[in-house]
C-alpha cells in the first residue's frame, strides 16, 4: 500500500528498529557510564545522544539511496566540521564525539556482508578500550598555578621542603614540584609556581 508513490511500510522498519536498540545501548554505555561518572557534563551527554540519533537515522536512510562518490563525500565532509562556534571543545569531548558518531554509523550500514557477532563484537572491543583507557591508563594532567608567596625564607634552596610542605598545607594540594620565579625583596615575596595533578 502506498501514499504517493512511498509505501506505508516496509521490512526494513523491524531492522531499523533493532539496531536503532541495539546502537542506543552500546552509546549509553559509552555515554552514561563511561564518559559522564568523570566528566559530569549533562550537556555533552545531551548532544552526544541527539547527535548519534541523528547520525544513525541520516545513515540508515541514505543507505537505501544509490550515492555517488561526491555525495558521500560531501556527507563525511559535513560530520568533519562539527565543531562548537560559542565555545572551543576540549580533546577529549571531540574524541568522545568521534566515537558516538562512528558507532552511529557503523552500526547503521549493517548488511549481509557483516554478521551481528562482528557487530556486537566491534561495540564490545571499542566499549573494552574506552574503559581500559579511561578507567586504568589514562595519564593524570598536571596542572600549574602561580602563586604569590610572602614567606621569603623558605626559597632558600635548603628550605625546599619547608616551601613545598607550607604550600601544600595551605593549599590542600598535593604538590610535585615547586618553582621560583620573580623575587621582590622590598615587598618580601616571591613568584612561586606549584605543579600538581588535576
């Protein structure tokens, strides 16, 4: 049955269906319990979730047009320059943003040529991935600030540890390092830098 020349419905619906479910969950792993419990940014969940949704539905749908070469050029063009014009976004949020397009799409240009194990596999070792790096490797960031600092005693360099240790009390920091920049004897201070992780 049809309504001006497209059909009321046809068996593609039932595939879209399922893997529209099954790309929502692999994402709100990724998304809800991987990305968020460290980043705690709603908003990137929020567009992390509306982008992959439109990401897949654009693929599924243009999977049954015959695109030329230009056409699906121009459409990975379009995903190459998302970017946030208000606010410049982190590398990890791109990187975030990469995958939950990636798995959009691949998860959507599903056909015969591909099992659902290979799918269910490929969501399963990149899930593997962001959870072993996330969680295990990720490298902590150190972070610098500067301070000024009016006990002028302790930048002698036999009083290292006196200066570390009084910053770190005052600060409730952790601190790896300590440098010294401008000292202002009039004013009997000095410009010391603290690294620690974030």
């Amino acid at each position: 049955m049809e309504f001006l020349d497209i059909p009321f419905f046809d068996d593609d619906f039932f595939k879209m269906i399922f893997r529209f479910a099954l790309n929502f969950i692999f994402l709100t792993v990724i998304i809800r319990f991987i990305y968020y419990p460290d980043s705690k940014r709603k908003d990137y969940v929020f567009t992390y979730y509306l982008i992959s949704t439109i990401v897949f539905f654009l693929c599924f749908t243009l999977k049954k047009y015959e695109m030329d070469i230009g056409m699906a050029l121009g459409l990975f063009a379009v995903f190459g320059i998302i970017r946030y014009r208000t606010n410049p976004i982190d590398i990890k949020e791109m990187t975030y943003l990469f995958v939950v397009i990636g798995i959009s799409i691949m998860n959507s240009l599903v056909n015969k040529k591909m099992s659902y194990a290979e799918v269910i596999s490929a969501n399963a070792i990149i899930i593997l991935v962001l959870i072993l790096i996330e969680k295990y490797w990720a490298l902590k960031q150190v972070v610098s600030k500067s301070i000024v600092y009016e006990n002028i005693e302790n930048i002698k360099p036999e009083n290292y540890e006196s200066l570390k240790s009084d910053l770190e009390k005052r600060t409730g920091l952790q601190i790896n390092k300590v440098t010294i920049g401008d000292v202002d004897f009039l004013k009997d201070t000095a410009k010391v830098t603290i690294y620690y992780f974030n």
